[in-house]
C-alpha cells in the first residue's frame, strides 16, 4: 500500500471550533482524483479525575449534537501554548472547580482518522479536590456530578454515550490491571 498523494484544497466552512476543507487526492492505485472532506479541529483532552475518597467527578450538559444531556469525563480544547496535562489541570479547575494533586497522561486516541487529524488525550488526575469556583466557557451550563465506579457502569451506554468518555474509561481501566488481553 502507498499513500494517497494530495493537490489543491478549499475551505468550505469555518467555524470558531473547526475548519472544514475539501482536499482532492490522487487514489495511489487506480491514480484517480476525488474531493475528501477533512475536519480541522484542535487537540483536546479528557481527565479520569478521581477524588481522595474515590468518587470520579463527572459533568452533566447538553450536548446540540445528540440534543440531549450526557454525562461526561471534564474535558476540553487544548490551546496552542499547552501540554494536555497543563490543559487538564486548566479545565478540570473551569469546569468543576476542582484542583489535583497529580496529573499524568493515560493515553491518546485519534477520535475519527477517517476525516479528522486531531488527537484526543486522556489523563488520570488524582486527589482531586474542591480548590474554587467554576468559571465556564460562554454557552457552558454545567452540572458537576460526583460517583463511584460502581454507580457510573450501569450508566455506560444510557447516559454515557461519548466514545471518548468510553475510551478514557478503558484506558483508566487498563492503567489499573482491569482489562484483560489476551
């Protein structure tokens, strides 16, 4: 297999999250020409943020893609002059007003390599504490929600639904010795 070799490209629409191009590429079998469509959005990161006693801190908002609330991992856009671990710390305090005592990255994903290149990075963000007061973004409405482990599994799949909560979760559950391979 070979590469697709890529020309010209054009903006169809941008946006103050993502930027969506059509980009035509040479097919390196058949060297056929067609258009593709790429999202351009930033980096972001997830945080498997766990308090002393255990408790995950969760966020409740609605979401306008799935038109409904989901329950989540805090996450967020990680800006330009960030690592994803200086990018969690930042959202987890935003969103939950939760600070932690440590952050280490679990693990990233590529959300839809189909046609997006960003990256999705998880975090585990340990001895999370109540530090100060949310501070959200313009059209944020978030609802902090603390659970057990125990609590949030038979929500996985009904009020959890994002794959990248998903994802997070496995690999908070790999990092612990949960998962089992074969």
């Amino acid at each position: 297999m070979k590469p697709f070799r890529y020309g010209k490209s054009r903006e169809l629409a941008t946006t103050p999250i993502f930027r969506l191009q059509e980009i035509e590429a040479e097919h390196p079998r058949t060297g056929s020409l067609r258009p593709y469509v790429t999202l351009d959005a930033p980096d972001w990161v997830n945080l498997v943020a766990l308090t002393p006693e255990g408790q995950l801190v969760l966020v409740r908002q609605w979401r306008h893609g799935t038109r409904r609330f989901e329950l989540e991992l805090p996450a967020g856009a990680i800006e330009p002059d960030e690592t994803p671990e200086q990018a969690a710390a930042r959202e987890l305090l935003e969103e939950t007003g939760y600070s932690a005592a440590s952050i280490v990255r679990l693990g990233e994903v590529a959300p839809n390599a189909a046609f997006q290149g960003n990256r999705c990075y998880t975090v585990l963000a340990e001895g999370c504490r109540r530090t100060g007061e949310t501070a959200f973004d313009e059209g944020e409405d978030i609802e902090i929600v603390l659970c057990s482990p125990a609590e949030l599994r038979p929500q996985v799949g009904d009020t959890v639904v994002n794959s990248m909560v998903i994802c997070g979760l496995y690999w908070w559950f790999e990092r612990q010795g949960r998962v089992a391979w074969p």
